[in-house]
C-alpha cells in the first residue's frame, strides 16, 4: 500500500474509535440520567445509582484514555523502537 492509503486507513481507524468513544459517553449519560430520574421519582432515600455512576464512569474514563491518550503513546514507542532496530543494522 501507499503511504496516502496507509494514512487514511489510519484516520479512518482514529475516527472510529473517536465515535466509538463518544456514543459509549451518551449512553453513560443518558442511562445514568435516567437512573437518577428513577432513584428520584421513587422518593429518594439511598442513592444506589452512585454505584452504576461511578463504577461505569471508571470504564467511561479508560476508554477516553484509551481513545485520546494511548494511540499517540503507542505511536511514540513505535518510533522509539524503529529507530533502535534501524540503529542496530
């Protein structure tokens, strides 16, 4: 493949997983919107959605690191590494 192929096949793949990331974001806020719409129009008392909030939450945010953060991470050691084998030629 060419290099103008492999780039859009790349941002192509960046593009899915930003997506991917954005609707796991709106269904965590719609359901958790509707849990407390539930806990709420129950009465009250203990607030047991807090567990789905933040135990879903954690997920939400290792899939933004995921999405945002590791790629770049992994490109830079990539690099790292191609240029230490391309050193030991």
């Amino acid at each position: 493949m060419d290099s103008e192929t492999e780039l859009r096949l790349r941002a192509r793949k960046i593009a899915e997983d930003k997506i991917g990331f954005y609707v796991h974001l709106a269904i965590y806020l719609l359901v958790n919107s509707m849990l407390i719409f539930v806990w709420w129009w129950g009465g009250g008392g203990f607030p047991w959605f807090v567990f789905v909030l933040v135990f879903w939450g954690i997920g939400v945010v290792a899939h933004g690191v995921g999405t945002f953060i590791q790629p770049h991470y992994t490109d830079r050691m990539a690099e790292k590494e191609y240029q230490r084998l391309k050193g030991q030629r």
